[in-house]
C-alpha cells in the first residue's frame, strides 16, 4: 500500500499536491481572499483615466479621417499620455483594468491577437537599448541575440508598422531615468519624440510611473504640447477620511464580511493613512491583509490588531514602530520604506534625503 501511494505521490500535480494538504479551513480563507483581491474599487480618477483614454483615440480617428494632404499640423503626430503617481497609488492596475475593459482594445495581452495596443514595463535597472528589446519581445519579434541600441529601435518602429499597434504603454518609465545622465536622458526624449513623429506610422503613447516622468516629458516643448496628463495624488488626512471609510466598507464588510465599526474612528483612519504613506494602493493592501488575518482567526469584526498584524507583516518593525500599537506620536514614525520604488535624486545631487523626524528626535 505504501508502494502504491508513493507512486501517486510522485506523479501527482504538484499543484494538486498543495492543495490536498491545505486544510478545509485555509481553504475557505483563500476563497475568499481571493474574492477580495481581484474586486476593483472605481474612483473619479478612474472616471478622469477613461475620458483621457477616449480623447487618445479620438485623436487617432482624427488623424486616420485626414487623409494625405489634409494631414497637416497636429494631425500628422501621435499624441501622449502620461499617468502618474507616487509608488503605490495604482496606476499600473487602474491603467490595465481600463485597457482590458475597453472595447477598443479587445484582445489586449494575448499573443497573437490584433490589438492595437501593446504594453511594456521599462525594465530596472534600464538603458534604452534594453527598452527597446523589451518592446521588440512585447511585440513578439524573436530575438536572438543582443542587439545595438539603434538597430533594437529602428526594428521597433518598423515591428510596430507589421503588427499595426498604435497604441504603446510603457509603464515604470522613470527607471529609464535613473542614470540621470543627461545625453542618455535626450536621446530618450529625442527616441519618444520620434515614435509620435514617424512619418509612416505615428505611435499613440502612455506612459506611467513616478511624477518624474511628467516632469521629463516636460522638458521638451515639442513632446510636452503634444501631452496630457493624469496623476494619481497620494491619500490626505482629514480629507481623504470618507474615502479610507469607503474602502474599509468595501473590502472588508461587502467582499469580506466582516463587521468594520473601527472604520467611524477618526484617528484610526488617520493611522491608516499614515500606515501606507498616503498610497492609495497600499491602504487597499493592509485592509486586505487585515481582513485575512480576521478571517484567519474566526474574528467577525474588523479590529486594530488585525492591521498592527498586517502592518507589522509588511515592515517587519517592532511593536515600538507600530503605527497602530503605540499611544501616540504614530505620525512620527517614517512609513516611506513602503514604497516599492523611490524616485531617484536630482542629477548633482548626493542622493542623501533629509532625516524625517521621529518619536524619538521630538523627545529629545
């Protein structure tokens, strides 16, 4: 008998596998968490990415109604787009949510399929050759080996021409600037400059990531009157409190089913907020995570331990850094290790940031 199940053991879907020796209860938790995490909570700012995105394409209707000689002006150029934001704020899943929603763009991300719309995350760290072979894979060319930076771009505009994309998303673009070497931070300028002015196939761009990329952008007045703009601002206290109470109720009573009196406390909220650095996206993550740790142990109501849990899960800090634990002075506390990416320092500069004030320093 051992034998016998030895050999399934070995041949069982190791997928298959975990699942069998989670236990009934892990399982009912992870239903509904991942309920809870593929649910979208819209906002204006949604609303305010969806009218920029038909402006986009009205754009491009403009320029395919013109025909030729009647080609002249802004009509022979693609536009831009950026949408921008702190690390956090939910650009990338609000950009992608919008472009899986649009008809416009139906089969977008599937290989293969007629898409006008092709999207790429800059890799970091990132050079611009690198950028291009990472468009040029977005766009299924088969590479084979390293490629010099102008031939990787010259086989980009030509590639975007064979599959007929219009559209091109890169996302993360500030890690293109993150050399802050000037003659590398033109020839980008100057790299998408020529994909909205090709003469044989103008490119519609997006680009998202950090405010530097705005700010990039508009260096070159020739890219920046061909631009509009979309930022995701970071979440304030008091004044984003009926917002923090919606999302609580959102995820964790509707999609969680829990009870969130906690929600109507005003300086819990503000904890909250603090917690994630005003990223909208991470006050979404710790109240997902605080809900699993209520569901985890059987708790019906939403509670203040559920996000010191959750919080202390993703800082690894002490109860003494715990903006949820500690009595008072928890605006002093530096929560800016939550952002993923930091926005790199001005060219010339050290790099050093000033020291945040702390509890500590306020006491000294």
């Amino acid at each position: 008998m051992s034998d016998i199940m030895s050999t399934i053991v070995e041949t069982e879907d190791p997928i298959a596998r975990m699942r069998r020796l989670r236990s009934q209860q892990r399982s009912t938790v992870s239903t509904t968490m991942t309920q809870l995490q593929s649910a979208y909570f819209g906002t204006e700012r949604d609303k305010l990415l969806d009218e920029e995105i038909s402006a986009l394409i009205d754009s491009f209707l403009e320029f395919e109604a013109a025909e030729g000689s009647r080609r002249v002006g802004r009509l022979r150029e693609g536009r831009a787009l950026t949408v921008t934001g702190a690390s956090g704020a939910g650009k990338s899943r609000a950009l992608d949510r919008v472009f899986l929603k649009r008809e416009e763009f139906t089969g977008y991300g599937r290989a293969e399929s007629d898409c006008m719309l092709v999207s790429v995350t800059a890799p970091s760290p990132c050079t611009l050759r690198l950028l291009g072979e990472s468009i040029l894979k977005a766009l299924g060319y088969p590479l084979t080996r390293k490629l010099d930076e102008n031939v990787a771009w010259d086989l980009v505009h030509k590639t975007l021409e064979l599959r007929r994309v219009r559209f091109l998303h890169i996302d993360e673009l500030q890690h293109v600037l993150q050399s802050r070497n000037s003659v590398e931070i033109g020839k980008l300028q100057d790299t998408l400059k020529g994909l909205l002015q090709d003469k044989n196939w103008p490119v519609w761009l997006i680009l998202s990531g950090l405010p530097s990329v705005a700010a990039f952008l508009a260096k070159d007045i020739q890219v920046r009157r061909r631009t509009r703009h979309v930022v995701f601002r970071s979440l304030k206290f008091p004044d984003d409190i009926p917002m923090v109470r919606r999302l609580i109720a959102f995820y964790a009573k509707d999609k969680g089913g829990r009870e969130c009196a906690i929600a109507q406390d005003n300086d819990f909220i503000g904890r909250l907020i603090h917690a994630a650095n005003g990223s909208f996206g991470v006050v979404i993550e710790l109240i997902q995570d605080a809900v699993g740790n209520a569901l985890r142990l059987g708790d019906p109501n939403m509670l203040t331990e559920h996000f010191a849990a959750a919080y202390a899960a993703r800082t690894g800090c002490i109860r003494e850094n715990n903006v949820f634990v500690v009595a008072e002075d928890w605006d002093l506390i530096d929560t800016s290790g939550l952002d993923d990416i930091e926005e790199p320092p001005p060219e010339g500069d050290s790099g050093e940031k000033p020291k945040k004030k702390t509890r500590n320093s306020k006491k000294a």
